[in-house]
C-alpha cells in the first residue's frame, strides 16, 4: 500500500540572475494564487542550486535576502506558506549525496538541462552543476511534495526524482 501524504506543493527560485517578468508570471502568481488551497505550501530560495555556477558569496547573500523580500512583496505570505533558504536546511544537502549514490551515471547523462549548460565545456562545469537533479529529488522528496510546479526545463528532473524515489524504495525495502 502507497503512503498517503498531506498534499503538498513545493517549489523553488534560484537567487541568482535577479528576478524578472518570466519569474513572477510563470512561477510566482501561481504560488501565490497556491496558497491557502487544498494543500500546504512550500517555497524555497534555492541557494545551493545556485553555487552550481560560481557565485561571489556575498552578492549570493544579498540576492538571497532581495528574493526572499520580493517573494512576500509579491504575495507570499509567511503565515499560510513555509518560505526559507536551502542552505539552512541541512535535509537537503544530506539527502542529496544520498540521492547522488543511488542515481545512475547513466540517468544524469541523460539530462537535456545539464548538456545545455555546459555546452562544449562540459569538462569546466562544476560536478554541482551535474549532480543538480539529485539535489533537486532531494528537495522535492524530503517535504513529501504531491505537487512541484516546475518550467519546461525541469519537467526532465521531476520524472528522474520519481525513478530516484523508486530505487531508493526498492533498494531499502519501503
């Protein structure tokens, strides 16, 4: 028998690049416009998916705070949703190496985004660029998310933390 979980939406936003007219109408009303329905709302400023590429450290935490500022200007509200920053959940960090050793070389390989990103310089990028989708399984599934409403980009990544979640399942018995 499947577990049941309280329906639960999670998503993020990386804090780096500055937000924009895409990421409020593609990402951010429907978050808002989420709230207060039939499931419980988690957003993330996703600050270890942005180290994936260099980041100046303190230009990331600066950008960390204005995303935040700007999710709860744009309607985010604190008291019906959960809102934080990755990095200080270590959940997320932890489960993602164990993801990374259950996921085959083979599935990463298959990530369209990460061939995208690294283009001809695939031996430059940063194993975190690589290794991105385990750490996105890992904060999908250590929230028990039912609903992740992702861009075109990460659809792939959502259907590889299903085959994440399966192994993890199959390999541990539960």
């Amino acid at each position: 028998m499947a577990a049941q979980f309280t329906p639960r939406v999670f998503s993020g936003i990386k804090p780096s690049g500055g937000l924009t007219l895409g990421n409020y109408l593609g990402a951010i009303k429907r978050w808002v416009d989420m709230q207060g329905a039939d499931y419980e709302t988690v957003y993330c400023v996703v600050d270890l998916h942005a180290i994936t590429v260099w980041q100046d450290p303190a230009d990331l935490r600066t950008s960390t705070h204005e995303v935040a500022a700007a999710l709860i200007a744009s309607g985010i509200d604190p008291a019906s949703s959960i809102l934080f920053n990755q990095s200080q959940v270590p959940a997320h960090a932890e489960l993602g190496w164990i993801f990374n050793c259950i996921a085959r070389v083979g599935w990463m390989n298959r990530m369209t985004q990460f061939k995208d990103k690294a283009g001809k310089n695939a031996e430059k990028v940063s194993l975190g660029l690589y290794a991105y989708p385990s750490l996105m399984a890992a904060d999908i599934l250590a929230y028990h998310a039912t609903h992740v409403p992702v861009g075109e980009d990460q659809k792939q990544h959502v259907e590889l933390t299903r085959d994440i979640a399966a192994k993890f399942n199959h390999d541990y018995k539960v």
